[in-house]
C-alpha cells in the first residue's frame, strides 16, 4: 500500500458569471463602468437640453403675444448690425418657434453639448491615465485599443439619449404650445436634424479633445478644444474671413433644421472629421505610453509663491489655475460682446425706428449701453460661472476622494479647519475669475469706444453666485459626501436656471420662481441692484461654509 502524502486537492474555483442586474450597475464591463460613472453628468446635460426644449414652447405665448410681434422681432434683427446678430447664429424664420430658438438659445445648446463632450473625451482616458487608476484596467487582457473603443462608445451611449431626449421635448413642445397656422409645430426632420447638428459639433469638438489626451493630458487637451471652439464660433460669427473657412460652424452655415433649412453635405463633412479625430484618440493612445505627456497644462505659479504658508495657501495655488481659466473664457465673450456695442450706438443714433423697436421688445435696458448689451446675456454668464464654481468644489472636494486627506490630517490640521481652508481658497478663485471677467469687459468697451458704465461692477452678482454655489457645495461635502458635492452644484446651476426660465410662462406660483437664485439680483449690468440677492447669497455661502466644517467633524474621512 502507498500513502499520498501531498497536499490535499481543492476543487477548482469556478467563475460566476456576473448577474443581469450587477452588469447595468457597471460592473463586468468597461463599457458599464464608464456608463455608471457618467451618470449623473448625462442626468445634468439631458435636463438641461430638454428642460430648454419644453420651456422655449411654454414661453412662446410670452415672447410672441400676438402674430403682429412676430413681424416685430424680424424687422428687429434686420435693423442690427449684421455681425452682432450672426454671432449669436443665423436669423432664419425669427417669427417661428423654431428659427427664435436656434437663434437665441442655440449658444446655448452648442456650449451644453460641446463642453460636455470636451470634459468627458478629454478626461476618459487621458485623466485615469494622470491619477494611476487606468494602469490597473491595462493590465488585464482586454488591450489598450477595446479599453478607448468602450469609454468612448460610453459616451456616445450617454450623447445620444440625452439628444434623443431633447427631441421628444422638442417635439411635444412645439406642438402643445405651438400656433399651427405661423409654422412653430416642427416635424421630425426638423428635430432630428438639429439633434445631428449638435452631436456632430460635441464630437468634433469632443474628438479633438480625445485625440489631444494622450499626448497633452486631460487638462491641456480639454483647453485647446474648449480654445477652439470659442474662436470656431466667433470667427464664423463675426465673419472674420478668411478664418472662417477653418471654422465646422461655418462649414454647416446653411444648416438651421428648426426653421425648415438643411445642409446635410455640410453636417456630413464635420460628421467625417468627428470619426477621424476619435479614431486617431482611439489609436494614439493605443500606441502611446500610458501617463507620458508633453506637460502642457493649466499654468502653475512657483511653489515658493503659493502652497508653502498654511493650508489656505496650499489651497489657493490649487485653485488658481482653474480660476484663471474660467476668467479668461468668460473674459473672451465678455471682450467680443461690448465690443459689439459701438456699433450698436452708431445704428441707433441713425435709427429711430430701431430704438422704438429695441424699447418694446426689452423694457427698461438701454442697448447702447455696455451694461444694458451684456443684461441680455446675464443667464448665460450665471452658467458659466455657476459650473466654474462646481469645479472650485471638485478641487477642494479631491483631497478627500483622492485619498490625500487622510496625509493632511496627521498633521496637527482639525477637519473644520481643512474644511474652512479649502472654502477661503474656493472663494479667493471665484474673486480671481470675477476680476478677470470684469476687466475683460473694460478692454472690450474700451476697444468699442464705449462707456463701461455699472457693467464692470455688475460682474459682481456672478461672483456673488458663484460664492453662494461654494457654499452649498462645501456643506454637501461636510455633512455627506465630498465625492457628489461637485455634481450637485452643477445640478443647482441647472436647475436654477431651468425655474428662472419656466416658472413664468407656464404660469407657476411666484414662490417657485423665486426659488431661483438668480432672480433676485435685479438688473446689475445695467446698475440696478436688487439687495435680496445680495444678502441671500452671503448668508447661503457663509452658513454653508459653517455647516460643512461642523460637519466634517461629526462623519469619517471616505472616498
């Protein structure tokens, strides 16, 4: 007889297969976790899309009382200096739903999509690559080329339901609220037409992004794109020949689907320039080293000027390339627009019927002042400011979900006044990125031969806006958690600006349209200041800024 004196056998391990309901959550796929991971950014864009969408129907009772306005309006736009009117994009059909919406709102639209597109593509590969998490999904065998096809097919995923959402709403809202007689019911070309319009713009601008990220990183690829589409539309805009023929918009000029125009060669031409940009994304970084860029990035000042005197400080040279950022962008169309008001001025003082027109279609702003100009615009700025104030958050918010908290609180540094540091910093970029915005506006009225007039201290209801989202921001993250403060703060934005807008034409309780922070600043470009949206902003950053420090000392340090 023989004794087996080995070690015993186990039985193999086998693999499960993943349920049904894990793979929906993300789990089991790149493509999943990439979907999951985007959630609530597609939720903010699809909101943003479709809650325009169904508000521009309601409103259109409010903007056009009668058929007589429609003749207003057009006979408005053509008294305008062409290039100020092109900027905003092309008056075609201006008495239909369709044609005022691609032209007052369609800035709008392209800016929602475009910069989603650019912050995800640029950020999908090219930031897990920056922080290290990317190494570990390399090395399973999946293969760098099928690791970009699936983050990018998430996106595309996220892209096309939140247009295809914007369509139904599009689509019912034109038709509910719409006069059948003047032309507002639009059909289904109509809507899908513009939905391609703006997906093949978001992937280019988007692709271009993507195809930087690997050799730029997620911050440098994100700039040159957000860069190029700012001076795509003002060059298309302000016919700034022989620059336009580089710019997609103009290469879609004659496309305006809503007021019944199509230029389908033209949104293929861009629609091919989207696939080739992904596609050299895709294959760059499957030829490119993971994490090795060229170092082009968001500036930085010295380590010996900023970061080495305190928390504060430390915090504040984190903050201050993106409060630069946000400034000079904002300070570009702050730059174009009161540049446009010289003109303006000359129109008016040669055309009294014009003024007429002006005074009718907006009370109480004078149009040939900078202030007056930029107050048409205001809700556009809250926008931009409001999402810089929900990347401050994610800033002060990465200590914590980067995992670099738990370092800083060895140090005889209490969490309140982390917490607190990191706010003071948070707001010392909103008042940098203000400064910049404001100054922007000078040069540019200055360029114009124009007054600044109250425009440049107007600015100040945006930084006070932004102050107010930091507030809210730093309490979500104190008393639950840092890694959806950001997300949230963007979610307010939208959601304000969605009340603000349909809170009076679908003939809401006045309650709710005060609900909207931004109501509440009256007109402050054109120097009329409402105190209620003053103090309340105040109260809103300040209180918040105690509660998220109390907070932080009552909860544990999570990613």
């Amino acid at each position: 007889m023989t004794a087996d004196t080995g070690a015993p056998r186990l039985p193999a391990a086998t693999l499960r297969p993943i349920p049904l309901r894990a793979r929906l959550y993300g789990f089991g796929s790149i493509y999943g976790k990439a979907v999951r991971d985007s959630r609530l950014a597609f939720a903010i864009a699809a909101g943003l899309l479709g809650g325009l969408s169904l508000a521009m129907g309601a409103a259109i009772p409010t903007v056009f009382p009668n058929d007589a306005s429609r003749l207003e309006i057009d006979k408005l736009i053509g008294g305008m200096p062409s290039q100020m009117v092109d900027f905003f994009g092309k008056p075609v059909g201006l008495g239909t739903f369709g044609g005022y919406l691609t032209w007052k709102y369609g800035l709008v639209f392209v800016l929602t999509t475009s910069l989603w597109s650019i912050l995800a593509l640029s950020g999908t590969l090219a930031g897990e690559a920056g922080n290290g998490s990317l190494d570990l999904v390399a090395a399973a065998p999946f293969g760098k080329r099928r690791i970009a096809l699936e983050k990018l097919a998430a996106h595309l995923t996220g892209l096309v339901l939140a247009l295809a959402f914007m369509t139904v709403m599009l689509a019912i809202s034109s038709n509910a609220y719409g006069n059948a007689a003047l032309g507002d019911p639009l059909s289904a070309q109509e809507v899908v037409g513009f939905a391609l319009w703006l997906g093949v713009t978001a992937l280019f601008f988007g692709g271009l992004a993507f195809a930087l990220g690997p050799f730029l990183g997620r911050a440098g690829s994100a700039g040159v794109a957000g860069i190029a589409l700012a001076l795509a539309w003002s060059v298309n805009g302000l016919h700034l020949d022989p620059l336009t023929v580089l710019s997609p918009f103009s290469w879609m000029a004659s496309h305006v689907p809503l007021a019944n125009q199509f230029d389908w060669p033209g949104l293929a031409l861009v629609g091919v320039g989207a696939v080739v940009l992904l596609a050299l994304g895709v294959e760059a970084f499957a030829r490119h080293d993971i994490g090795i860029t060229l170092g082009l990035g968001l500036p930085t000042l010295p380590g010996v000027i900023l970061g080495v005197r305190g928390p504060i400080s430390r915090a504040f040279g984190d903050q201050l390339p993106r409060a630069l950022a946000w400034g000079i962008g904002l300070g570009v169309f702050g730059v174009m627009l009161t540049s446009l008001v010289g003109q303006m001025t000359g129109q008016l003082a040669s055309d009294t019927n014009l003024v007429r027109v002006l005074q009718a279609a907006f009370p109480g702003l004078d149009l040939a002042t900078v202030g007056g100009f930029l107050q048409l615009f205001i809700e556009l700025f809250y926008i931009v400011a409001g999402f810089g104030a929900a990347t401050f958050v994610s800033r002060w918010a990465s200590d914590e979900t980067a995992g670099r908290l738990e370092q800083v609180l060895a140090t005889p540094l209490p969490r309140w006044r982390w917490a607190v540091a990191g706010a003071i910093a948070a707001l010392g970029a909103v008042a940098v990125m203000t400064i910049v915005f404001a100054a922007s506006i000078g040069i540019g009225a200055r360029a114009g031969g124009v007054a600044t007039g109250e425009a440049m201290l107007g600015t100040a209801s945006l930084g006070l806006y932004a102050a107010a989202l930091i507030g809210i921001g730093v309490a979500i993250g104190g008393l639950w958690r840092t890694s959806l403060a950001a997300e949230l703060v963007a979610l307010f934005v939208v959601a304000t600006y969605l009340v603000g807008l349909l809170a009076q034409p679908l003939g809401l309780p006045s309650w709710v349209h005060d609900l909207a922070l931004t109501t509440h600043f009256g007109q402050p470009m054109a120097g009329e200041w409402d105190l209620a949206g003053v103090v309340a902003c105040v109260v809103i950053a300040l209180g918040g800024i105690v509660a998220g420090a109390w907070g932080m000392t009552r909860r544990d340090v999570v990613r």
